[in-house]
C-alpha cells in the first residue's frame, strides 16, 4: 500500500484530498492494512515531498511536458497522460476519448500516451517513453510521421528525444526528470 500511496504523490496528478479519499476506498474494499498508519505515510511522503518540490526550477520538465501535449491536441493528436497501468489501458483511454460522445470523427488522427510503469522508470532516472501511433491506418509505418509531430514538438519545448524514427520503438526523452508539482 506505501508503494501506491507513494507513487499517487510523486507522480503528481492528485491532490492531497483526492488521495485521501483513494486510501479510504482502498481501506473499505481491502481492508488489509493499517489505515492509520497509512494516513501517517501519506502525511510523512506530502511533507518529504513538498521540501523537495521546494528546490525544483519554476518550470520543470513535467511543465513543458504539460504544454507539449496540450499543442499535441491542438495538432490533432490525441495526447494523454498517466492512462493507467499498461500499454493496454493506453490504446483503451485512447480509443475512449476519440469515440467519446460529442467528439467529431475527423478530431483526432493520431495517438501519444504514457502509464504509471513510465512515470515508475521516469521517477528512477531513466527517462520517460512514449507510445505514438496514426489512427486512420492498420499500415504501421503511417505512424512515423505523427512520431515526428511529437519529437518536433518535444524539441521545441527543450526536451532532449531519442527515437529511431520507426514505428517499432516508443519514443524516449533519456533525460526527462520527473518533476510534477502535487497540484492544490
């Protein structure tokens, strides 16, 4: 349970209440831990976490992130965060955001998402990939060029890409440092 509750902070997308309220779902339906001493790592982790953020630039590699996927969307790329646990609940996120109600057919051409096991590595040191494809074809090779809208715009921001320019590697950012405020 640490490890869960630690990876919701330091992955930085929740706020400190909505942790909460994951810890007391996770103690109704489980039961299988001490919730107070949960409750007291999680004070402890917001604590450690919030010195550290203390000494972080004003803006940080998850920031031009942020703004990279944000103009992703506007290109028409269907550009998502954290969707999960698995490669597999990324393709699932993205195929339930472009056929969700109200989205026109023709929104979206192309496809870049990340999961929990990327931000894991991204928080150990090893850079943040990226999984990347083209919507609109079953030929694979037509999603090298919605992978180099990405690194286009990666770069623009400043972050460093590695990739092999095919559509049978993710798209790697090797110096990514893993650096999301807790938001609230």
């Amino acid at each position: 349970m640490e490890s869960y509750v630690g990876g919701l902070f330091w992955y930085g997308f929740h706020t400190v209440a909505e942790i909460h309220v994951l810890i007391d779902k996770e103690a109704a339906t489980d039961g299988g831990f001490d919730l107070d001493r949960i409750k007291a790592f999680a004070a402890n982790t917001l604590a450690e976490k919030r010195a550290v953020e203390a000494q972080w630039p004003q803006t940080t590699d998850c920031d031009k992130l942020d703004r990279v996927f944000e103009q992703l969307n506007q290109q028409r790329i269907c550009a998502l965060q954290y969707v999960g646990d698995t490669m597999d609940d990324g393709y699932g996120s993205v195929s339930d955001t472009i056929n969700a109600d109200g989205v026109p057919e023709d929104r979206y051409m192309g496809y870049c998402f990340y999961h929990s096991q990327d931000m894991d590595r991204a928080l150990q040191g090893d850079g943040l990939m990226l999984a990347f494809g083209y919507l609109d074809s079953d030929e694979p090779k037509d999603a090298v060029p919605v992978g180099q809208m990405i690194c286009d715009a990666l770069r623009q921001e400043g972050l460093e890409v590695k990739w092999d320019g095919t559509h049978k590697r993710r798209i790697e950012l090797p110096r990514l440092r893993w650096q999301r405020r807790t938001p609230g």
